[in-house]
C-alpha cells in the first residue's frame, strides 16, 4: 500500500512538473513551428462531413452545453441512488475556474487563418485547452466509477466505458483538426486533466463508506 501511494505522489509530481516546464515554455514561445507542423499534417485531409465529426466529438466541451453536460450526469447518478458520486461529478464543474485562471495568465493567441484554417472560432485564450482538460477529467472519472461501481448493469458500464474513452482520445485531434488550438495546447490540457483528476480520485476513494457500491 505504502509502495503504491509513493508511486502515485511520484507520478503526480511528474505531471505538475511537465505541465510548469510546458506552461512556461509556451508563454515565451506562444507560435511554435512544431505546432504549425503537426496542425498541417491534422488538417491535410478536409471535408464538410469529418467538419461535422470533429464538432460533434467538441460539442460537450462548448458552453453552455460542458456544463448542462456535467450537471445532467451528476443528476442521473444523484437520481440512481450514488448520491456520494453525483457530487463528486458536480465538483468538477470548478475546473472550469483553474482553466481560466491559467488561460488569463498564460494569455497564448489562438491559432489565426494565417497559420491554419479555422473551422471553429474561439473566444477565450488558447492554452490550455479547457475541452481537452474537461474531457480527461470528466469521461476519466466516468471511466473509474464505471470500473468501481460493480452493482450498476455491465452492458451500461461498458458503453460508458469505451464511449467516455474514445471521446478522451479523439478530443485532441478534433481540436487541431477546427483549428481552435494548437498540439501543445491540448497537451497541456491532457496534462492539467490528469493533474485534476488525480485528487478527485483520492478523495473520491480514501472517503467512501462502506458497502459503497450497494444503492
């Protein structure tokens, strides 16, 4: 138990260094030509259909609807009787606090036409990206209850499962792909999101009751 909690505050002291080292990095270097590279490559393939694809795979990340998205879900479970996990899904909503807070002092453009071509048009600034960071943190938790929470029927824990892992993956290239960031934009997101992740986990699971997957 020792060996795998050193492991875990190893593992996350990693992630808050790799995110300082990038953040800084990019605040002194907000257009990268590796980034303008890979939104090349992302972009080399257009058309109106995958336009659409790639803004359906965005859709729970745009306001109004990432936090209509989180509320819903934490009423469900709430409603289901895993009133300890609806909360825990509501708390995520204060993410969206630690994104703008950064954004505001990182303060990188967004990706203009002169660079790529724009199918979505962003206000607020580009790094991190708050959709990949509310993807890892969202769809990740729904994973880990999806794992932990045996009482609920397998065929649902499986769709949410695998649903929740490709929205986690395919966010990334779809925010490269509408031109609405650049690749180290969603890394650093991706980053940020394991970061919040991991004390939601903890708390999560150093605090539950007993006989907690029972309803």
């Amino acid at each position: 138990m020792q060996i795998k909690r050193n492991t875990l505050i190893i593992t996350l002291s990693l992630l808050i260094i790799a995110f300082i080292i990038l953040s800084i990095f990019i605040a002194q270097n907000p257009i990268l030509p590796f980034d303008i590279k890979i939104s090349l490559i992302v972009q080399k393939y257009q058309a109106d259909w995958l336009d659409k694809i790639m803004l359906a795979i965005s859709f729970f990340g745009e306001l109004p609807w990432s936090l209509l998205s989180v509320l819903v879900v934490a009423a469900i479970f709430y409603w289901q009787k895993f009133r300890r996990e609806g909360l825990y899904i509501a708390s995520i909503l204060i993410s969206g606090l630690i994104i703008l807070g950064i954004k505001n002092v990182i303060n990188r453009p967004r990706p203009t036409a002169f660079y790529v071509r724009l199918v979505e048009v962003n206000r607020f600034q580009s790094y991190p990206s708050g959709h990949v960071l509310s993807y890892v943190l969202f769809f990740g938790f729904l994973i880990i209850l999806m794992n932990h929470l045996t009482s609920i029927q397998k065929t649902t824990r499986t769709i949410v499962t695998y649903s929740s892992a490709f929205l986690m993956i395919m966010i990334i290239p779809s925010r490269i792909y509408l031109g609405a960031h650049w690749f180290t934009d969603t890394l650093g997101g991706f980053l940020l999101g394991l970061i919040c992740l991991f004390p939601l986990c903890y708390f999560y699971f150093k605090n539950i009751p007993s006989k907690a997957n029972e309803i």
